[in-house]
C-alpha cells in the first residue's frame, strides 16, 4: 500500500476544479445535470476549467440519463468537439435493453478518440454479468479504468466483489484499475486499501452543502489525508 492513492472529484466547473484541486484532488471528473447522475458538459465549460487547472480531467460522454448510447452520431461529433477544447481523457458506458454492454456502440466512440485513457463508468454496476462486460472490453484502445460500487446500491453492499475483482488483477479482463465510487465513506477505505485498490472517486462527499453547493476545498483535503494516511 506504499503507492499514493488517485483521489477523483467530480468537478461541475472552475470553481469546482480549482477547490478540488486545491484540496489534493489528482484528477477531476467533468460532468453537468448531476440530476440525471452527470450528463456531457460544455465544450466552453471543459476549456474554462483546463485552462484554470493543471490535474488530469476525465470528461463525461452521456447525453441523457440512463445507460443506452442514443445517439451514437452525435456523441462521436460531442468528442470531437471535447477534444478540440483540450480534453485528452473521457468516461463512458453504454449497456443494451438486456444489460449486455453496446459494444458497437462504445467502440465507435472510443473510435473517435483515436486512443485517449478512458474510464467505463457504473454501467458495469447495472450490468447483466459484470465478468463477461470485462471481458468483452478487454482489447479496446485506451481502457484504463472502471469506475464501479462493487453493485448499483454502492459500495456498503459492493465491497466483496470490488475486493474479488481487485484480487483478480492482472487477469485478461481484470488489468484496468478499479476506482471505488457510489456511496463510498471514508470508513470504507482502510478494508479498501488492505485489498490493494489505489483509486477512489467522489461528488456528493465533496460538497457539505449539496449539490446546489460548490466543492469544499477542506472536504476534499480530509479525503487526501485519509488517502494518505490508509
């Protein structure tokens, strides 16, 4: 556990950003609509907040709630867009009517960005079969990452299986990092660490006053010493 723990915060704009960044946030998730659990921000909104901060920014790529891809055409135009204002990281997710992943749907997506890191965001949390959606996004160019609670109530019922899929790593569908979010607590952490899981992923938890506030720069610091400190 010698390895400094990523501590994600998501982030609605400048002022958001540079609060979490000031906080010790190592990277920051771009979102809007946090009503609809976070939908496609701004291509001005993402500009603004790369030019304020200097933290790796993971930019959302869902234009309405829920887990189907809508509009493919339009979502590969949005990133084209997102990149053109500065945005070289992206979260995404896409499932069927079944809770089959769309996989012709994220790749023509992760097609448009011609290599970036990404993260598959809680979708796999709604997913039919969370082992067979690894393993079928396993070779896609720029997967790093899975966003996850372990289950879709979060992380109190989740943490077995987040502690069994981090015990899996390494194995083909189980080399991306697992980065811990979805009601997750800071007394989560310590059975988090122990069971060698390095990222973990906030919104509400940053934000004393709710979303209809901004990110405090004390919550996020609390959640950097508790990181730290695990």
């Amino acid at each position: 556990m010698s390895k400094r723990a990523v501590l994600e915060v998501i982030a609605l704009d400048v002022e958001d950003a540079v609060a979490a960044q000031a906080g010790g946030a190592d990277r920051l998730e771009l979102v809007t609509e946090m009503a609809a659990d976070g939908l496609t921000p701004s291509a001005a909104t993402v500009a603004g907040i790369r030019a304020a901060v200097d933290i790796d920014l993971r930019v959302m790529l869902r234009l309405a709630d829920g887990f189907a891809a809508g509009d493919v055409d339009r979502l590969v135009r949005v990133a084209a867009e997102l990149r053109e204002a500065g945005a070289d990281q992206f979260v995404l997710g896409f499932l069927d009517a079944y809770g089959e992943v769309d996989l012709a749907a994220v790749e023509r997506v992760v097609g448009a960005l011609d290599g970036c890191p990404w993260t598959f965001h809680r979708a796999i949390d709604r997913a039919a079969d969370r082992d067979t959606l690894r393993k079928r996004l396993a070779d896609l160019p720029g997967l790093d990452t899975y966003l996850t609670a372990g289950c879709a109530t979060g992380v109190d019922a989740g943490l077995p299986a987040l502690l069994a899929e981090a015990a899996r790593g390494g194995e083909p569908g189980y080399e991306q990092q697992i980065l811990v979010g979805g009601g997750l607590r800071l007394d989560h952490v310590p059975p988090l660490r122990t069971g060698g899981i390095e990222a973990f992923h906030i919104g509400g938890a940053a934000r004393p006053d709710g979303w209809a506030g901004p990110v405090s720069r004390e919550a996020v610091a609390r959640w950097r010493r508790a990181l730290d400190g695990a």
